[in-house]
C-alpha cells in the first residue's frame, strides 16, 4: 500500500501552511470579530444583530459539521471533497464587496442583513468542511509536528495580516463608508484565492477501507458512543465554557471605539496589534504545545482572554486599548493551536470523523447562543458588564482545565 513519504509530508507542511496562511489572510481583512462589526454597526445594526453576526457564525461553524463528517469517512481523498465545497467559504466575500459597492446607501438594512446571510454561507461551509479538512490534515502532515503546523499557518497568516490590516486601514481612511468596506472584502477574496491554489497542491494517498454508508440518523446516533469516552467528553464541555467566556469577543472593539470615542480606522489598528502578537506568539506555543501537551495551550488562553476582558473595563487611556488586543493575539494563537492540536491527539486510532463532527455539532447551540446572551446582558446592563461576567467565566475555566482535561499526548508519552 502506498503511503506518503517524508518529502511528501515537508511538501504538504509547506502547501498547507501557506493554505492556512492565506486563508487566516482573507479572514482577518473579513474579520467578524473586528471589522464585520464595525462595517455592520454603520449600517445601522443593533447590540442584539451585532450579537446575531457571531452567533450565526458559531452556529455555522458547528451544526453542518456532523454532515461533513459523514461525507468524509465516505471519501477516499478527503482533498476531493474539500476542494469542492470550499469556495462555498470564499465567494461570500465577493459578494460582501459587491453589496458594499452596489447596495448598502440605498438600501442599507437590506444590504446588513444581505451581509450576515453570506456570513452565514461562509461560515456554514467552514462548518461542513471541518472534519473533512481536519481528517485531511491528520493524513497528511507528520503527526509530531501537528501543532508546529498549525503554529505556522496561524502565525504566517498573522504575520502577512498585519500587511493586511495596513491596507485595511489605508482603504478605510481614504475612501467613504461604505465603498471603503466593500474594497476590503474584495482584498480578502483575493487572499482567499490564492490560498485555495496552495490547498490543491495537497498530496494525499486515498483510503482503501471505508465504513458502510449508513443514513444520517443512524451516525447521529453513534454521537453517543463517542460521550460515552470520558476524557473527550470533558474536553467537549471545556469548548462548551470556552463558547460563553467568548460572548465578548465581539463586542470588544465596538466596547472600546465607544468608550474612547475613536474613528472606525482604529478597528484596523487593533487588528494590526492582534496580528502582530499573533504571530510572534505562535511560533513559540506551536511547538511548545507539541513537546509539553496542547492542555498548556487551552490553560493559557483563558487566563490571556481573562486578563483581556477586564482590562478592558478597568482601561482609563485609549492607550489601554493597545495591551487589551495584543492580549487577544496570545488568545487566538493559544486556543486556536491547542484546540486544533489536541482535538486530533483525542481521535487518533479512532473514528476520528464522528469524534470531529460530533465535537462541532454538539458545541454549536452553545456556541450560537452566547453572544446573544451577550448582547443582551451588553444591551441590558453595558458592554463592562459584559466584560466582567465573561472574564469571570475565564477563571472558571481555568480551573475546570486543571482538575478535569487530560492531555493524551502527555498520557500517551507516560505510557
């Protein structure tokens, strides 16, 4: 049987990693956290449509993902089927442009909710796409540098994002609102082009046994046997709390736009800070991850975005602003490597497909509903409030990681 070789495997790392670079790209200039908001709050969006944005996102990025996961375990090159649900994540951004250029003056409710829905196809896609992708990256990439891989897509992505978030701000401040918008998404569709020929480049050897396929219910109701493995189950719940402490993430920047009473090109300025503590970061908790366990990675973003939150409510100085975003960098390397990372150390030698999609379906009504809680306790009682309760939420999670995650790439080296 013919399995790749470790040429094979340093081409893939390279391919993937400019894949994920790209990718991380187009997605910072497309930024639900930090520009989509600011681009829906002039179209005259409400906390609770602000709240709506990440809602429908996570919701997007879990609930399809039992689908994708069937599909996979079902294709003998997962790169097919990827391929060809992918653009379903990028051509959404063309059409933002477009409903920028075109749309958003004379229409412009028309044109917010317009936007959210592409959001929603964009982020649905994301969602289908996860196991099959993940289950890709698992075949394809030497599995003791999984989490130097993704380190290096999420720093590669962060470092050229700072470009981007120069550009960002330069076609925001020289252009009206909302044609400036509408020529960011458009820059983000191009990153996300280029990152789609790096992906096709993926060298996979296809799988010679595959299970029988079985209706959709019935994989649905294999989920069961996967809560029945106790060590993921508490990881499943740790991404449970994890969703709630994020029912800030984002509001953070409209929170300190307003506070502060900044122009909209900070958003790009904040961007450019994440960015750039992204990148530095992730080449040291990448590897770290590999030699001391992705727990370390999951501990150490709750304590980052704790720190993050409050912050931002004791801020006093616009100037404040500035650690509150480098601190999200460390947050988007920490949790974004080790939940990745790990979540593949959990399924290794098993069904690792419904391990996945089960993971994602099962997160995803939790994930859907906290931002809205969020912007109702945001509309209710203020978006400090807000920043309290869910850095206090962070703290739990810090101690929830400690007593209950058990780390399989440590087990597995004591063992």
């Amino acid at each position: 049987m013919k399995r790749l070789t470790e040429k094979d495997y340093r081409w893939n790392f390279i391919v993937n990693s400019l894949d994920y670079a790209f990718f991380s790209l187009g997605m910072t200039l497309g930024s639900i956290f930090t520009l989509f908001p600011v681009f829906a709050r002039n179209l005259g969006a409400s906390n609770l449509e602000l709240g709506l944005i990440p809602a429908i996102a996570n919701l997007g990025w879990g609930i399809p993902a039992i689908w994708g996961a069937k599909y996979a375990e079902r294709s003998p090159k997962k790169l097919n089927l990827v391929l060809k649900v992918t653009l379903g994540e990028r051509l959404p951004y063309l059409f933002m442009a477009l409903i920028s250029f075109y749309l958003a003056v004379p229409s412009p409710r028309l044109a917010l909710y317009l936007s959210i829905l592409m959001v929603g196809i964009a982020t649905f896609s994301m969602g289908f796409l996860g196991p099959p992708w993940m289950s890709m990256i698992e075949k394809v990439i030497d599995p003791r540098r999984r989490g130097t891989f993704f380190a290096m897509g999420n720093g590669l992505g962060a470092i050229l994002g700072v470009g981007g978030s120069v550009i960002a701000r330069e076609l925001l401040s020289s252009y009206p609102f909302p044609v400036n918008f509408g020529y960011v998404f458009l820059t983000a569709f191009v990153f996300f082009m280029v990152s789609f020929v790096f992906l096709a480049l993926t060298r996979e050897v296809p799988d010679h046994t595959l299970p029988e396929d079985e209706p959709i219910w019935n994989y649905i109701k294999n989920m069961k046997n996967v809560f029945l493995d106790r060590h993921f189950r508490n990881f499943l719940i740790e991404r449970i709390i994890t969703s709630f402490m994020f029912a800030s993430s984002g509001f953070i920047t409209v929170y300190l736009l307003e506070k502060f009473s900044l122009p909209d090109e900070s958003a790009a300025v904040f961007t450019a800070i994440v960015l750039v503590s992204q990148g530095l970061s992730s080449f040291l908790f990448g590897p770290l991850g590999d030699r001391k366990g992705h727990k370390l990675n999951l501990l150490l973003s709750k304590i980052f975005y704790s720190g993050a939150v409050i912050l931002a409510f004791l801020s006093t100085s616009p100037v404040h602003a500035y650690p509150v975003f480098a601190l999200m960098g460390l947050v988007n390397t920490t949790n974004n490597v080790g939940n990745m990372a790990i979540t593949l150390d959990f399924v290794s030698g098993k069904r690792k497909e419904l391990y996945m999609g089960s993971l994602y379906f099962s997160i995803a009504p939790f994930s859907f509903v906290a931002p809205l809680i969020g912007g109702k306790i945001a509309d209710l009682s203020g978006y400090g409030v807000l920043m309290v309760l869910t850095g206090l939420i962070g703290v739990f999670g810090i101690f929830y990681v400690v007593k209950f995650i058990v780390d399989p790439r440590v087990s597995n080296k004591n063992n």
